[in-house]
C-alpha cells in the first residue's frame, strides 16, 4: 500500500521538514495538509537552508509532485512569496504544484482578528498565536457564511462576497477587545483587487487535489503526508486552548487530504530528543535554567515562523507515548540528538505526579496537566560529538542507551536518527517488519466479549 505520514509527536517543530525531505526519494506525491503559514519547515542540503511554510518540503527533489490540499488553510501571500523564493534559487515549481481549489483563502480580516483575540481567552492569557489569522480562518471554514475558498477567487461574484465578508468583519473589528489599540478598517475594494492579483499568479496551480490524489493511490502512486504543527497542538487532542485550529495529529491526515486511511501503510512519529514550545500553555518538563540554555543555544531553538525563543525541556514520555499512539506510529525518528551532547546526566519524564499520584496517562485537562509534577528517569550523558556520525554503531554507548530508553518508554522502535540539521547527517536503522505492535502479539482481546 502506497502511503507514509510524517507526524510530530510534541508541539512541533520536531524536525518533520528534514525528514519528509529525506523520504521523498521514495515517493511520488508529497502532500500538505493541514495547518497553513504557521508552519516553518526547515531542510538544509550542500550548505544551503530551506524553510517552508505552505509548500511541502518535497518541492527540492525532481521527479515529484507537491500537493496542498482543502485542509490547508492558504493565505496566498505567502504561498506566492514562497514559489518566488525558490524559483529565485533556481527551484523549479512549474509543472510540480498543485493546490487544492476547496482551501479556504487567509483574507487581511483573519490576521487582524487573530492579533485582536489572542490574549482573550475565555479562561485568561494568551495562545501565543504564529499571527497568521490561522484560528480565524478555520472558524470561518467551520460556520461557513463568511468563508472564501481558493476556486472562489475565479468567480464572477467574488467582489460581492468580499464586500459581504468585510461589512461584517469591520463591525467586529470597530468593537474591539477591551484596551485594544485603534481598530483595524477594511478596504472591500483594495482587498478585492489584490486578491484578483494573487488569483491570477495561483491560477497555474489550482486543482481538484483530492481528484488528483484518489486517482494516484489507486493507481499505486506513493504517497508522503507531511504533518505540520505537532499532536500535542491538535485542535481536538491537543492540550486545549493552547492548540492550533487543525487536526495536527495523525487522526488529521484523511480528513485534510480526502485520502481514506486505509491507503496509509507508514506512520513515522517525529520527535526531538528533548522538548519544545513556543507561545503559551503548559511544558512539564520544561527547563527555566541552565540545562533550558543549553538546550535553546546548542538546538538554535528560535521560531523559523516567528524568530521567537522556543521554551525547552527534558524529554517527555508521557506526552509522546501518548500521540504515538493516537496516531497510530509504527516507528519513531528521534532527531536533534547531538543537541545532547555535553550534559553529564540526561531525563526522560516516564510518569507525573498529579496531587500525589502516580499518572502515566496524559490528562484531558489543562488544569491537571498545569499540575503535574514530572517523575524522571536519569540516563548517563556524553561529551563527543555526534555530528559526524552515520552509523548506530559509532554512536557513544550513552546515545544508545538514551535512544533504547525512548523507545522502551513510548512503546515503539527508532528507526531513525538525525544528529544535524543536514540532510546526510542522519542514521536509518532497521524498520520494524510487523505492522502489528509487539506487545499486542500474544495477548488475549482486552475488549469483553471479543
Ligand atoms: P519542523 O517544523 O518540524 O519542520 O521543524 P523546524 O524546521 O521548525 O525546526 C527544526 C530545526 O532543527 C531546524 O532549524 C532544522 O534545520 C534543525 N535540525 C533538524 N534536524 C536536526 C538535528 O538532527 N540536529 C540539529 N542540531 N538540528 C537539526
Ligand atoms: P511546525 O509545522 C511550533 C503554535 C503557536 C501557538 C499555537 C497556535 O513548524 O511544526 P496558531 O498560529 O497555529 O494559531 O498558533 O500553535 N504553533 C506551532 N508551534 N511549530 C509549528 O508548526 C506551529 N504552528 C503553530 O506557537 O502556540
Ligand atoms: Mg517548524
């Protein structure tokens, strides 16, 4: 069967953009689709770096088709800024992108909401939103009256529709949220004639995506889904409200895309050997000290989206446990490991103690998880470095040790490792040859009656 998903496991930024371009070689169609310019996908190769936000990180390769599908909430801005940066260095786009007419379009409306509403939570603070009218756009997909999709840039009525939309939005905006700077004004005329503009630049890649990508998986084309965001960011199975507005996790990939998900025979779960967060909401393991520092400056733990400084911790067990198997992993990718090297002693979180039990399930609630006190195991650390190193066996027997640990911990096998952010610095291991995981093998049915 024809298709892999490349899923975050944490709060993003894992490192999916380095390894969907390393899998693309294998694959026909590299497909976004969820999320939408909050994303920064990083890929280095031959001492150049790439970062991408709308644009699947398989457009440097040759002989691939990128696909961003009705999932993807696209603000055409940045997808048009995004194709000029890479023809400018020489990546060709023609011919290789298509995106989907059933997106919903990003409008000037739904980056001024989401700077007006972040820090009004109905409970008190701040998402810490990416700015890119993400939220807003989403909801507006949702309850329908005032979205714009893609296909509808082309029709005849769409000056009325824009028209229709910022009335409303500009008595939204005109009200304000208490303390707020001078309200935001939307021009219908000027928004109507730039996105005519951004129209026109697309209109070489507007198609029917979920079309194009049902014929290819019948066909027996390969299939890479590029996760954006993390599981831990999911709308529905996240740590809510510090989440984005998509399903992020592995349950977003046929809903995004239209692909059923019995086409999908890989799911590698990306994780960094430690943990991130940028913007609000709780990080257990979180590390406000040296070992934090150590982490920011040696990861280079900055937002590729936003530049912000990126909150760092130990690894946690619970939580990626957790989304491995929410969605459905067969195998992890542990990258930024040589981001280690130089602590004497290293933790992994195996369990919380939430008001004086012992949980290794992660919470539903935000309350309990802003408890929970992390139960640490502690591994030796090493000192070399790693950058250099392409084989497991060359790993220190530390590293080795440190990756057993996470996969003894989260249920699945490591089958592989990145130690720099350049394409040839990583290690493929073995895969795992049984989709069945190994400790369901001889087990009765736990569901009575079965
Ligand atoms: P994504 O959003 O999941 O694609 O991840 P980002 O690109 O936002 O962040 C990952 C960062 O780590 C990027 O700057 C990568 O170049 C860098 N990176 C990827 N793999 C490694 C690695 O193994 N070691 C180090 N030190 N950096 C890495
Ligand atoms: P990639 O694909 C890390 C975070 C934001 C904020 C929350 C909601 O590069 O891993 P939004 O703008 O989506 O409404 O912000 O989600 N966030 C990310 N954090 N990596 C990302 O994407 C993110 N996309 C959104 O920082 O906390
Ligand atoms: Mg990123």
């Amino acid at each position: 069967m024809p298709g892999t998903c490349v899923i975050g496991l944490q709060w993003g930024d894992e490192a999916k953009g380095k390894l969907v371009d390393i899998l693309t070689g294998e694959h026909d169609v590299v497909v976004r689709y969820a999320g939408g310019a909050n994303a920064g996908h990083t890929v280095v190769s031959g001492g150049q770096t790439w970062k991408l936000s709308l644009i699947p990180s398989g457009i440097l390769r040759d002989g691939v088709q990128c696909v961003v599908t009705g999932g993807v909430v696209l603000d055409p801005a940045s997808a048009i800024r995004e194709i000029e940066m890479l023809e400018s260095r020489g990546v060709s786009v023609a011919g290789k992108l298509q995106i989907s007419d059933r997106a919903h379009v990003v409008f000037p409306w739904h980056i001024a909401e989401d700077k007006l509403l972040d820090g009004s939570l109905s409970g008190g603070g701040a998402i810490g939103t990416t700015g890119r009218g993400i939220g807003p756009c989403y909801r507006d997909k949702v309850g329908r009256a005032l979205a714009i999709r893609l296909g509808d840039l082309y029709r005849d009525d769409l000056r009325l529709r824009i028209e229709h939309v910022a009335a409303f939005k500009n008595r939204l905006l005109a009200a304000g949220a208490p303390g707020s700077e001078q309200p935001v004004t939307l021009d219908a005329g000027v928004i109507h004639e730039q996105y005519l503009a951004y129209a026109e630049r697309l209109r070489p890649f507007v198609s029917d995506t979920t079309a194009y990508l049902l014929d290819a998986v019948e066909g027996g084309g390969r299939l890479l889904f590029e996760g954006a965001q993390g599981a831990l960011l999911d709308i529905d199975h996240g740590t809510f409200p510090y989440v984005t507005s998509s399903n992020s996790s592995g349950v977003g990939v046929a809903s995004g895309s239209g692909v059923p998900g019995r086409w999908v025979e890989r799911v590698i779960g990306v994780v960094k050997a430690y943990s991130t967060r940028v913007g609000g909401g709780p990080l257990p393991t979180e590390q406000d000290n040296a070992v934090g520092l150590h982490l920011r400056e040696r990861g280079r733990e900055y937002g590729t989206v936003t530049g912000r400084p990126r909150r760092c911790g130990w690894f946690d067990a619970v939580a990626a446990r957790y989304t491995a198997r929410l969605s459905g992993v067969d195998e992890l990718a542990v990258m930024l490991l040589d981001v280690l090297g130089g602590l004497d002693e290293l933790k992994i979180c195996s369990a919380y103690e939430i008001d004086g039990r012992r949980v290794t399930q992660f919470p539903s609630q935000i309350a309990d998880l802003e408890r929970a006190v992390p139960i640490y195991e502690t591994l030796p650390g090493w000192s070399g470095e790693l950058a250099d190193v392409r084989r497991e066996a060359d790993l220190p027997a530390e590293a080795r040790g440190y990756l057993g640990a996470i996969a003894d911990l989260v249920g699945r096998p490591v089958s592989i490792v990145s130690v720099g952010p350049d394409r040839e610095q990583t290690i493929l291991r073995a895969r795992p040859t049984s989709r069945r995981p190994p400790w369901q093998a001889s087990q009765p049915s736990p569901v009575a009656g079965a």
